[in-house]
C-alpha cells in the first residue's frame, strides 16, 4: 500500500519523456518513477501476502456489506473525514 507522498519538478524535456514512457508501457508516471528509483538505488520491494482471488474478495465483500443500507451517504464527507487519519 502506498502511503508516502512526494512532489518532483521536472524539465519539460524530462517530463514528456516520461510521458512517452507512460503510454508506450502502459504504467502510470508513478510506477515508473518508482521502479527507477528501486533499480538506482537497489532497493528491494516487500514481499507482500497474497490475496486470496478477485473473485473470492468481492464474495467475501458483498457479504459482509449484504445489510448495510448505503442510500443517502454522502461520499465526499466520507472521504473528507478519512483524510483526517492520514
């Protein structure tokens, strides 16, 4: 999970480079900058767990949520009180 953020200036030159790099790979501008900052510098990711299957997520999701009643909630306020605990 990606918690951790920064801000990098870049040249023009350097941003449309990875640009380019981003819809030639497919990756988003920040796993390519992590990805080179993990091969500069050696820098070996955590093993994380692994998840049990997509699909056995969302079963397990939908029952847990099979009686929440979600009509009315306001989503912005949700989130707004969620970044207070960041």
């Amino acid at each position: 999970m990606l918690t951790q953020r920064t801000n990098v200036l870049f040249s023009p030159y350097e941003y449309s480079e990875l640009l380019a790099l981003t819809a030639k790979s497919g990756q988003t501008m920040g796993e390519l900058i992590r990805q080179a900052v993990r091969k500069t510098y050696k820098i070996k990711a955590p093993v994380q767990k692994k998840a049990g299957s997509f699909q056995e997520t969302m079963r397990r999701i939908r029952q847990l949520t099979r009686d929440v009643n979600m009509s009315g909630v306001n989503y912005r306020d949700l989130v707004i009180e969620g970044r207070r605990y960041e």
